[in-house]
C-alpha cells in the first residue's frame, strides 16, 4: 500500500493529473485533428494504475469544470488558459488524492 509522501504515489498522482489535461483539452478542442489523432490521453490511462471509476470521476469533475467560460477582453477562447488553470487547481489535486483509494496495485495498471 502507497503512504502519503512515497514516490510512487506521487508519480500516479501526477500522470493522473496529465490525465485530466489532456481530458480537458480535448473537451476544448473536440475538432483539433492532432488532438484527435494523439494517444496522450489514453496512454496516460493506460500507464496509470488508478481504476476506471478514478478515470470517470475525473472526466466528470473536467466536463464540470468547462462548463465555466473564461472571457477574454478581445473576445478570443481561452480554452487553454483554462486547462492549465484546471491543471494547477486546488480542486484537481484534493480529486486526485481522494481517488487514492482506487489505486490498483498489479503493475501494469490492470483496471
């Protein structure tokens, strides 16, 4: 079982939250070919070792999140703004932690 400060849970921690950006931008994004064609999301998936309800409460809890419009005073999206604002949020990292409890053990990430 990981502790709070171990290595290991800090890395899963950190690809779950990559995760969630790169979740977000595709949410942004949904037309962009390269993000379309890139694999980042699905492999950060398939590398981690959080379960599929970790993964769902994150695309949820992203879905949630680009509900809210950033405004620009020039009228331009500001999607990506936005992503790396959900990136460094307070509220990712306390999901994050609490889907800890979802974390699956084999190597492999197996779900």
């Amino acid at each position: 079982m990981f502790v709070e400060n171990d290595t290991s849970l800090l890395k899963e921690r950190a690809i779950l939250k990559k995760y969630a950006f790169c979740r977000c931008l595709i949410s942004r994004y949904p037309q962009d070919s390269f993000l379309r064609k890139d694999g980042a999301l699905s492999g950060y998936e398939e590398i981690g070792s959080y379960g599929n309800k970790a993964y769902a409460e994150v695309d949820s809890f992203v879905t949630q999140c680009c509900r809210t419009k950033y405004s620009s005073k020039y009228k331009r999206n500001l999607y990506l703004m936005q992503c790396i604002d959900l990136y460094d949020s307070p509220a990712l990292d306390s999901l994050v932690t609490a889907q800890d409890r979802r974390l699956n053990l084999s190597v492999g990430g197996n779900r």
